[in-house]
C-alpha cells in the first residue's frame, strides 16, 4: 500500500496484491497447525514460527490458538513476533 504510489500501481493491481496476501495467510492458517504438531514443534518454537510466517496478525492469533487451543503461550510468542 505505501509503495503503490511511487511505482505508481493501478487500483485494480493493488486489490490483488491485498487479496493475495490475505488468501495465501487464510491457507497458512490452516496448515500451520498441521504443519508445526507433524513437526513436534513445541509452543514456542510454532509462536515464532506462524509469528514470522504468516502477513496478517489477526491469521497468527487464530493459527496460534488452533495449535494450542487450551492456553495462551503459543499466541503470545506469535503475536510478539
């Protein structure tokens, strides 16, 4: 979005970028979990993980608590990163 002007993107090119990101962080959201318990990854280390992965903070929170439904030390990790 701040780059848009200076390389001066159609409104239509913008939407697309948005949507991609978003798209691509509701899949992420799902395979994530899946993803970090294959792996054996332990609270903290899947927090960092899907903090640094994944665009939208609002797809990490929701990434965070499907791994860790019954507390909060995932979610925490992931939204400080």
């Amino acid at each position: 979005m701040a780059a848009a002007p200076v390389v001066q993107a159609k409104a239509a090119e913008v939407a697309y970028t948005i949507g991609t990101i978003l798209l691509w962080g509701v899949g992420c959201m799902f395979l994530f979990p899946v993803i970090g318990k294959t792996l054996g990854m332990t609270h903290e280390m899947f927090g960092a993980w899907a903090g640094t992965g994944i665009l939208n903070s609002a797809q990490v929170a929701g990434a965070a608590l499907a791994y860790q439904p019954n507390g909060i030390e995932t979610l925490k990790v992931a939204e400080i990163f």
